[in-house]
C-alpha cells in the first residue's frame, strides 16, 4: 500500500503541504515554509528522511479505513470554478491498484474526509490543521 496527500493553495505555495507514505510504511512529510517560484508548488525532492515510520497496526487501520469508507469509488474530480481557494490531491494504491482523487474549491466527500483526516492525525503538528 501506499498513499500520498497534498494540499495546494492557489494564490502562493507557502502553506502547501505534502504527506507520503510508501510501500514500507514510512510516513515523508513536507511543508513549505516559503513562497516558491510561480507555478512551483514543491521543492524537487521529497525530505531526504521520513517523519516516522508506522507501526504494522497503523497501516493496517489506514488500510481497512480506506477499503471501508469506499474511496476507491469516489471519482476521480470534484471541481468548483473558481480563482482562489484549495485543491486537494489523494492518491492510493492498494494490491496494484491506484486510484486518485482531485477536490478543488469545493467540500470533500466525507470518504475524502476520512482518510485526509486519518493521514493528518498520523503525521501530527503541524500538519493537522
């Protein structure tokens, strides 16, 4: 399994956040601090070391909460026109299979919700909103 969240703010990239965890469980995360180039939303690279690394217990939740919820049938965007606000990206992969998710200037499906949430309570402060 592996997932990856990231929020971009549409007026400036200070503020964007990024979340990773890959197929061994470590969990990468990335705030940016500073305004980056116009249409630059990350640095190049992920941080070179992860935040933590989830215990078999904690991926396996994260697991069942995504199969629960039904993210895998939620469509693939939901966006609002619009020039300001956020847009959320979620992106899983589970037994080979990926699906991802677009939610721009509008309110997330509450599978959505879940699973940002669920990501953002395992990295902590300052991540969790």
């Amino acid at each position: 399994m592996s997932v990856e969240f990231r929020r971009i703010q549409s007026m400036s990239s200070k503020g964007n956040q990024r979340l990773r965890i890959d197929a061994e469980g470590d969990l990468y995360a990335d705030l940016i601090a500073t305004d980056l180039p116009p249409g630059q939303d990350w640095p190049d690279a992920w941080p070179e070391c992860p935040l933590r690394r989830l215990s078999e217990a904690e991926l396996q939740t994260l697991r069942r909460l995504i199969v629960d919820v039904g993210f895998a049938q939620l469509p693939a965007s939901l966006i609002r026109a619009g020039r300001d606000g956020f847009r959320d990206e979620l992106d899983v992969m589970i037994d080979g299979r990926p699906h991802s998710v677009v939610v721009e200037r509008t309110e997330p499906p509450e599978p959505f919700i879940r699973v940002r949430n669920a990501l953002w309570k395992l990295a902590g402060p300052p991540y969790w909103p």
